[in-house]
C-alpha cells in the first residue's frame, strides 16, 4: 500500500483538455474525431495513471494510460490486469496499444464497494474465490522486490528527503523483524493485488471483481487477505470466515501465525507508505502536523477513508498513521 492507497475512481465534472498524444490514441483506437464520441475523465488519485470514460454507440469503455516512466512497472501492471481479465476477476480488456501503455477495458457500471458491502458473507466468499483465481495464476514475469526491500528503499526516501521520523524506522525495524519470522514458514507465493482498497473492488450477482494493480507483487497470499481484511474494517470473527472460506478448510497454527505476522507487517508498511504520502498533501495554508492530536481506533479511519471520494487531510493519516503503528507491535 504505497501512494496508490488512496486511489479515486470517480468522474471528474470539470472541464478538461485532452493532450495530443491522448487524443490521437482515442482516434486511433475509435477510427473516428473525438467530437463524435462522449468522453469524461476519471480520477486516479495520486496515481500516475490517467483513465477516460468513453462513449460510443451505446457502448461504454474506459481508456487506461498507465503513464509509469519505469517501464518494467508498467508492464507489471498490464500482465496483473490481462491475467485478471483472462481468468474472469477484472475488467474485459479489448486491446493494449504498446508505445502509449493504453489499456481499452470494459466500463463497469457500478459504485465501487463499501465497508457494509464487503462485510456481507455471501460478498467475503466472493472475494475469497476471486483471491483462489488470482493466486493461482502464472508467476508475473515483472514482480517488484520483497515488501522489506521495499520498505527499506521508502525510509531512505524518507531520510533523504528530511520527512523520516522515529516512528518511521520504529515501522521499519518492525517489518524486517516480522519478515525475517515469517520467512521461517514453509509458505507460496503467488500473484497479490496489494491494494485491495474498497475503491480497488465491485460486487456483482456471480463475483467480486478488482480494479487497479499498481500494487501486485509476488508475494505470500497472506498479503491480499490482511490488506482486504483491514481496509474493510473486519471483526475477529469476520477475518476467521474470511481465511476458512479462502483456504477451504480450517487454518492451521502455522496458518493463523502466518496471518497474524502478515498483519502486522501489513500495519507497519502503512506508517511508511503514510509518511511517504503526507508532503504530497500538506498545503501552505495547513496547520503543523499536530502528534499529539487525539486519536480514534482503527475501524474510524478505514471507514472515513472508504467513504470519501475527495483528498483527506495530512493530519487525517497523520493519525492513521500513528494507530497502525500501535497495532503494529
């Protein structure tokens, strides 16, 4: 959960200029001016990623640019969504155009989930299956390093940018503790989403289907199922039914160490990913960073963050921040 956290996919209702490269791709794919097609903008948060709603003869499409500079990044991203696509778990993906990085994909006519939308049982399974499929697809020839590499390389970030503070290497040594114990488990790894936010994820009547794979990695399976299971806020007893449903039986001790090690690996790469976030959303006009400022539980801030389609304060996961930290140990 690094920049992409936070996400967005909502139309945009300002006005808007399209680039000449953007353009002539849309006529390119189309084979006809732009003036003869509707198109709107969606948001892609603090990705890099700029998406395009576009109508045309009754049919609805969205246009993906990835926009990624790091090419092996890029094509880390379009093998996640084309395998996704293959196996019935992401969008319908008609064609990639290489060069531009442009992805043509089905537009999915529906809001992206909830909080009180995932925690339904019958949705639970649902992402369940849809974790199955994508864990059991080919290894993505492009994944990126280990989350302790990973996170390592952020706190240098950090340190060279002035922004790292105690909490941050506290978070650090934290992930490298837990990673080097889990290491000790005989366990997969697979193809992770990494980002399974609820802006990441649609319910239909068959199955869960996942959007936005800026951050899939190699990883224990572990990962996917902490990183759903803590953004949506989940009850001791709701991860329990969420394991046995994903692992179709019983979790074993070493099963349930796994999980619970991956959690906490899962709270400490947060406070990075946060600290890594807020100079991007400071304003001239904020107040300072207040560390002391009163702090709710963790439900409090997943349920804001899922609920609110504009940017959230600095202090806002600034605080989140500091209640992962606390879980963390």
């Amino acid at each position: 959960m690094i920049k992409q956290l936070i996400a967005l996919l909502f139309v945009s209702s300002t006005l808007f200029t399209l680039s000449p490269i953007v353009e002539e791709t849309i006529e390119q794919i189309f084979q006809k001016p732009i003036d003869q097609l509707i198109i709107n903008p969606l948001s892609g948060g603090y990705s890099k990623a700029s998406l395009y709603k576009i109508q045309d003869i009754g049919q609805t499409y969205v246009l993906r640019f990835t926009n990624e500079p790091d090419r092996e990044h890029a094509q880390r991203e379009i093998y996640a969504m084309v395998e996704a696509s293959k196996a019935g778990f992401g969008p319908h993906i008609y064609s990639i155009y290489h060069g531009t990085e442009a992805i043509l994909m089905d537009f999915i006519p529906l809001h992206t989930t909830s909080i009180e939308d995932a925690k339904k049982p019958e949705n639970c399974l649902k992402i369940a299956k849809a974790l199955q499929k994508l864990h059991q697809t080919a290894p993505n020839p492009f994944a990126r390093p280990s989350t302790p590499v990973r996170s390592a390389a952020i706190y240098q970030s950090l340190c060279e940018e002035g922004d790292a503070d105690s909490c941050c290497l506290e978070a650090l040594e934290l992930v490298k503790q837990y990673s080097e114990i889990l290491s000790s488990f005989p366990a997969p790894k697979v193809n992770t989403h990494g980002d399974l936010t609820p802006r990441n994820l649609f319910f239909t009547e068959e199955s869960a289907v996942l959007i936005d794979w800026g951050e899939t990695n190699y990883e224990d399976p572990m990962y996917d199922l902490t990183c759903f299971s803590l953004l949506h806020a989940y009850t001791p007893q709701e991860e329990a039914f969420l394991i046995k449903s994903y692992l179709e039986h019983e979790p074993t001790l070493d099963e349930l160490k796994r999980y619970e090690l991956v959690k906490k690996i899962t709270y400490a790469t947060l406070v990075l990913s946060v600290h890594d976030l807020i100079p991007i959303l400071i304003k001239p006009e904020d107040l300072p960073l207040d560390p002391n400022s009163p702090i709710q539980d963790w439900a409090y801030y997943a349920d804001a963050f899922s609920k609110n389609d504009k940017e959230l304060s600095a202090q806002f996961f600034h605080d989140w921040a500091r209640v992962a930290l606390k879980l963390a140990h």
